[in-house]
C-alpha cells in the first residue's frame, strides 16, 4: 500500500519546456489536489479534482493543466516552465473536509 | 488579507518549555480545522484535528472559536524532536487552505 505516489522526486528544465508531474493514489479518495510550496508563502492551491472528469482551479492555476480520467492519477502539465515555476509541488488526497495525505513531493528548479 | 494567517516565528524554546501557537481564519463559512506538522523539505503530515469543545493528544492541545476565528496548538514539555514547521489548515467545501507555517525550534 503506497498511498500517494509522486513522480519524478526532482526535476531541472530549461525555459519554455513542457512536463507532467504525476500522482497516483491507492487509498480510493475522491479529492486530489496539486500545491506548489515556495519560502515563506506556505503551500497555495493549484487545481484540484473532487472525483474523476471533475475539476477545478486553485488560488495559483495560470501555466498549468490537470486532469483526471481515473480516481488513482491527477497529474499536473506545466504547459511552457518559466523560472517563477521553481518550486517544490506536492499531490494530496483525502475524502472532503477529513486528513489531507501528501505525497513526498517533486522539486523543481526552471533555469 | 490572506484566509489563514499564522505567526510566522521562528519559536526558540528550551526543552520542558510550554509554547502556543495561534491562527486565524477569514472565512467564517469554513467547516473542518487541522494543525499538520512539517519536518524540513519533506510532505506535510496531520498532527490533530481540531475540533469546537478543544482536544487533547498527549502533550499537545488544540482549540477552536469559532465566534473569533482563532485556533491555537498548545504543546506541553517541547521535545527536540517538536523542532519543526506547524501548519494551520481549514477546509472550505472542496479545498484545504494552508496558512504560511509557524517554525519551532527547541534547544537542549
């Protein structure tokens, strides 16, 4: 049982690079969510999904996609890295309004 | 004005002390509170819920006004291990909402 699985653990791009960060989940929740965690502003809400084809946008959703075709994988696309992406992301789940789970989060760096 | 706020600290404590830690919220709608703790560059993880009547798990209490808006954690006896970032979450319908993080650090 993994939980929530992120991948990959750390990821160098150029500008202008497309990638997808993925996430997959064993525990059957609903809600997947995608944060980004910079110094100082605490984790801010990306997108989220409150159950398979659905979902919405976070507080930060500009230059990135989701979605999620099955209730296991939410994975995140940066459509063109710019450097105001580097971050750390982390993928969450959990049932509404109960314990988020984390995955153990990617560590972006866009040069 | 962001929707959790947190002082952000850092907390410098000695072993034994007690220390408290505080957080607002501006959304008075919102239905679920937590304190999640995070170690240095890894997930974060729940440490309690916190619920309106306050509640206990071993040396850390939590505790919730709603009419004010407030949540606070009270931890008892700090361990080093206790050295972390605490994080204030509230749950808006479909979202968990992070506060900044509230850094601890307790010194033998």
């Amino acid at each position: 049982n993994a939980g929530v699985t992120q991948t990959p653990k750390f990821q160098v791009l150029k500008t202008g690079q497309s990638m997808t960060l993925q996430c997959a989940q064993d525990m059957n929740h609903e809600y997947m969510s995608w944060y980004r965690q910079d110094p100082g502003m605490g984790l801010r809400l990306i997108h989220y999904s409150v159950g398979a084809g659905i979902t919405d946008q976070g507080e930060v959703p500009n230059g990135y996609n989701v979605s999620r075709s099955t209730t296991e994988d939410f994975p995140l696309r940066l459509l063109s890295a710019a450097p105001s992406q580097t971050s750390v992301y982390f993928c969450a789940t959990g049932d509404r309004g109960t314990e988020a789970f984390f995955g153990q989060g990617t560590r972006l760096t866009v040069v | 004005r962001k929707e959790v706020e947190q002082d952000p600290g850092p907390f410098n404590v000695p072993e034994g002390a007690t220390v408290a830690f505080n957080c607002t919220y501006s959304n008075s709608a919102s239905q679920s509170f937590f304190w999640y703790r995070q170690d240095c560059r890894k997930e974060p993880k729940l440490l309690m819920s916190v619920y309106s009547s306050g509640n206990e798990d071993g040396r850390f209490t939590a505790q919730l006004n709603r009419a004010s808006q407030y949540i606070s954690l009270l931890i008892r006896d700090s361990k080093l291990s206790d050295s972390a970032t605490y994080l204030c979450v509230v749950s808006d319908r479909n979202k968990l909402v992070f506060g900044a993080g509230t850094i601890l650090r307790v010194k033998s």
